[in-house]
C-alpha cells in the first residue's frame, strides 16, 4: 500500500503552497474482492482510501465488516505498524477508512540492497515489537509476508500493512494456535533479515578483553555529571511539553463530545445536509456508531491541525515532534473508543 515519488516523504506529506480539505488527485491503486484502494490528497498530504466495491457499498454485511475492520485500526498505535485515521464519507466512493500513505519499499526489496548489520538488526527489532504488540491485543496480521512489511524511505524503519482484517469472519481475535502460527512464520522472516552468521559473529564479540569494558565504564563514569545536568533540562522541557498536549487536547476533548452528542439528536434529514452525505441516506436512519463516526471525523481533521502546530514549535530532528504525534494519537484513539464503545 504504497508508492514511489520524488515529492514526497514517507508520511506522505506533499511541497506545496496550497492548503485544502478536500480530496484531489484520487488514484486507483489496487482493485481486490471486497474493497478497492485509493490514493488520495488532502492538507497536501497523501492519504490511502480504502472503499467497498460498489456492489457492496448498500449491503449491510459489507458495511459492518467495514466498520468493524475500521475500529480495530483506530484502536492499533505503534510505530512499526501503518496507522488508520478515520471512516468517513468519500465523494464517489462512499464510506472510506482513510489509512496512513507510506513512500518505502517492501521488506523482500530492500533486502536485495545488502544492508549493514546494525540496519538489519534494527529491522528484525522493530518487526518483532510490532508482532508482541499485535499479539498481546490477541490479534495476528493474518498474512505476514515480505510484501506486507515495508521499509520506510524517510528514515528506514518498518512499517506492517494489509492487515488480513477485512475479509475474515466475525472472528477478529486470534487464537493461541493462529498466534503460534505467526511466530512461527516470524522467526523465518527475521532469520532472513538477521542470519545466524551475524549471530555468531556477535558472540566472537564477546570474547574482546575485559579491559575494553572497563575503558568504556571509566569513560561513562567522567561524562555522567554532563548528562545528568542535560537530563534534568529535558525533564524539565517534557513536562512543559506535555502541559501544552493536554491544555491543547482538554478543547479539543469537548469538541468531539459535542460532536457525538449532536449526531445522535439531530434529526436524520438535517445530519444528511450538515456532512453533505448523499440524498438516499434522509430517509435511512443510519446507527448511531456510523452517525457518531462521520461526526467526529471534521474534529479529528481539526485535532491534526492542532497536533502539527504543537510539533512545529520543535525543530525537525527534535525527538518531541515524534512524542507530541503519539501522545496526540494516543488520547484520540481512548477518546473514540470511549464514544464508539458507549454505543
């Protein structure tokens, strides 16, 4: 679920002097038996859209695997596995998980290009975290393979798409078996990725004299008073940083209430004309886990606005750009849950 372009990075973020909220630049990418997945622009930013067929848009049972699909992605936030933003209506397309657009290459790819040991080994970490994550929600990626592992272009780091979600029954989680399964098929991905040879060679390591230890603990010891003085300034800049992230999401918190609250007592032919949605939809009352859905998605579209304006007042290397985006995402997700789960 990616593709290659010289103007963009691998969040998909788009060189730009204009600043719009609606969709251009839709894209066909792949045609599958359910669903068909779109690339698209908004905020000049690249965004996947991943629509039903139009012979499944109007069939209920599409519509709730949809749904269903979608919020076991809003619930996933880990920073190896590719991040879904939000169900909402798409101009042509219908009722859309809009998911995170990332510019790498597959795992099988970048393997061909002999990367160092230290880049290998980073790798299999990183997919190994997101598979323990996945795993203690007991859920398993159902189709884990090269193909379904990319390497980001924009700072090589892992990212899991395809999640095989969408076309399975009503049974999401995934039992002992199904989980035992995928370690299985893990362990052969990260042998690929991180050969035993390099496991060997990294015991021979341990055989260098003690010496070097004791030259890298001295060594420790006569820059501890350093970084303890620049870790209490730090400590000090993250507290203020996460003052401002709650202060921020405090406001942001009653706009989604007031979202929900009015999607559920606003009569069904004034929600249709307030979120544009088409005129078929004035005499359906639609549930209120989709009513509450398309209501809070403008909020969750003006809550970027607000997260990228708190990430911007730290330079673009800053370790507190990443932190801002989690914790902001983070707290989205329990909000969602909370609203989605009350219903």
């Amino acid at each position: 679920m990616s593709a290659s372009s010289d103007t963009s990075s691998s969040s998909g973020f788009i060189a730009s002097d204009t600043w719009n909220n609606e969709w251009s630049d839709l894209t066909l990418l792949q045609e599958r038996k359910n669903c068909l997945i779109y690339c698209g622009v908004r905020y000049d930013r690249r965004f996947l859209i991943k629509a039903l067929r139009p012979e499944h848009r109007a069939l209920t049972e599409y519509r709730q695997m949809q749904q269903r699909e979608f919020r076991i992605g809003i619930a996933l936030s880990h920073p190896n596995i590719a991040t879904t933003y939000s169900l909402e209506q798409v101009e042509g397309l219908g009722e859309c998980i809009i998911l995170e657009y990332i510019e790498g290459q597959t795992l099988t790819e970048w393997l061909t290009m002999k990367p160092s040991w230290s880049a290998r080994e980073r790798i299999a970490r990183q997919l190994q975290s997101a598979l323990d994550y996945l795993h203690a929600h007991q859920l398993t990626h159902r189709d884990l393979k090269g193909d379904n592992i990319l390497i980001t272009r924009n700072g090589s780091n892992v990212k899991l798409i395809d999640f095989g979600l969408s076309e399975t029954d009503d049974s999401i989680y995934a039992s002992a078996e199904d989980i035992s399964k995928e370690n299985a098929r893990a362990k052969e991905l990260v042998a690929s990725i991180y050969p035993r040879s390099y496991a060997i060679a990294r015991k021979a390591l341990r055989a260098v004299p003690v010496v070097l230890s004791v030259c890298l603990l001295a060594l420790a010891a006569t820059l501890f008073y350093t970084a303890h003085i620049e870790r209490h300034a730090a400590e000090q800049e993250n507290q203020q940083m996460l003052e401002r992230v709650n202060t921020a999401f405090e406001q942001h918190h009653a706009a989604f209430r007031q979202a929900a609250v009015a999607a559920e007592q606003m009569p069904m032919d004034s929600f249709c004309v307030l979120y544009n949605l088409p005129a078929e939809y004035a005499g359906v009352e639609l549930p209120p886990v989709s009513r509450i859905s398309i209501a809070i998605s403008p909020v969750i579209q003006s809550g970027w606005v607000i997260r990228d304006s708190l990430m911007n007042l730290y330079p673009d290397n800053e370790l507190r750009r990443s932190q801002i985006f989690d914790i902001w995402t983070q707290k989205t997700t329990l909000l969602m849950n909370e609203l989605l789960q009350k219903e």
